[in-house]
C-alpha cells in the first residue's frame, strides 16, 4: 500500500467510510465548491461606508476625504507633508494620468524596486466589516508597489467596499469569474520586527487608505542571553 493510499484509507476511517466516495456523494461535494454556500454570519446592519471609516480609526489609521479622484493627489501630499514622508514614489499605470506634479509629488507608473518611500495603488475592493483591502496581481497591478514601500497609499473607490469577506469573494467569481495568481488581502498588523500603522483618506465618491511600516529592531539572541526578545527601537 502506497503512502497516499493510506492517508486516505485513514481520512475514510475517521469519517466512518468503507470505500472510495459513490457518485452522489461525489455530486454532492462537486455542489458545495460549485454554489459557495455561506455558514452563519454576525448581524451586519450597518452601513458599509460607515463602517468601513470605524474600522479604519479603530485599527490606528487616519482617515481623510475626497470629492473625487482628480483631488487624491492633494489629499497624498497633505499626507506625506504632515508626517514628514517624501515626497517620491511610484503608483499602478491607471494612476498615471492623476496631476501628480501639481500637488508637488513626482509619482512613477512602475512597480517598485525595493528603494521607493511611498507607493500607491488601486485596490479590486475593500471590506467594511473588517477594514481590509483586497488587490488583485496582474500585469499593471503590481504586488511590489504595495509591498516593498515602507508607506502605502491606497485609493478606494466607495463603491468598491463591500460588507465582509463573502462578499468580497462572491464579487470576485461573479465579475472574473477564474481567481488570478495572487489576491492579496491587506490589513492593520504587528509581526515580529515590522509594526504596520495604517491611514485613510476618504469621501464620498474615493477613499485613500495609508499603510505606512515602521522597521522595529529587536534584540539577537546573543544580546538578550537566551531571554524572551526585547524591542530596541
């Protein structure tokens, strides 16, 4: 017996089955991947803008708003100004056509290198239950332009946040229909040497959400002489 063949026989043991699957249950498994039946949900009446803000205060973000996306530009550099960030950065291609250079930003369409302060992207929708974002890779999404930058600008369309991640998913089948590479999911987290602040802009028609990374340093092995890890700075 091969060793897959008695992983198996040890998964139909512990449900209770003899043999391989028939062909009704195998129809029945085919379903339930097929329609994406939801298990319980909380109650959720609430609106989705609203709370989408909420959650964005609440995860220590700070929350800005615009009109349009003709303002982002603007909204970016009051942003950057404010919190002594630079000035330079890189963005998605459908972001190219904003006038970067009159807010005083010089803003490249290309994916980052590694060495750029800000980037700014799209995002395919966000989660007002949550505070997440969802983004998508693809040839002019690129994942290194949210990922590589220590501060992370994301603009929001309101009409793109939806209530939870069932949603987010049920919109992602109903309009690709096929998943792509990569769908990332950003989010307000602290792991071990990397603490992530997260800031919004919002308004009524966008939405521009900051993520910006403060590198924290913590003490080797060697310096903290087998104790539990200590924050340096």
């Amino acid at each position: 017996m091969s060793a897959r063949e008695r992983i198996l026989g040890g998964i139909r043991t512990a449900l209770g089955r003899t043999g391989p699957l028939d062909d009704k249950d195998i129809e029945a498994i085919a379903a339930k991947l097929r329609d994406h039946p939801r298990g319980p949900m909380p109650q959720m009446d609430w609106d989705p803008l609203t709370n989408f803000r909420a959650r964005c205060l609440a995860l220590s973000s700070t929350l800005d708003e615009v009109a349009s996306l003709t303002e982002v530009p603007a909204a970016v550099a009051r942003y950057l100004s404010a919190n002594g960030l630079p000035r330079t950065g890189v963005c998605w291609p459908e972001l190219q056509v904003l006038d970067w250079a009159a807010a005083g930003l010089s803003i490249e369409a290309r994916p980052s290198r590694g060495d750029d302060p800000v980037g700014i992207t799209g995002v395919y929708c966000a989660l007002a239950e949550t505070g997440t974002l969802m983004l998508l890779s693809g040839p002019a999404t690129f994942a290194t332009t949210s990922l590589l930058p220590e501060t992370h600008i994301a603009v929001v369309p309101a009409d793109r946040i939806v209530r939870c991640m069932e949603e987010a998913w049920d919109l992602l089948r109903r309009e690709r229909g096929t998943l792509p590479r990569q769908v990332g999911l950003l989010h307000p987290e602290v792991a071990e040497g990397e603490q992530v602040r997260r800031g919004a802009v919002g308004a009524q028609k966008f939405r521009t959400g900051r993520f910006h990374r403060q590198r924290r340093r913590y003490a080797s092995r060697e310096e903290r002489g087998g104790a539990e890890p200590e924050l340096l700075g």
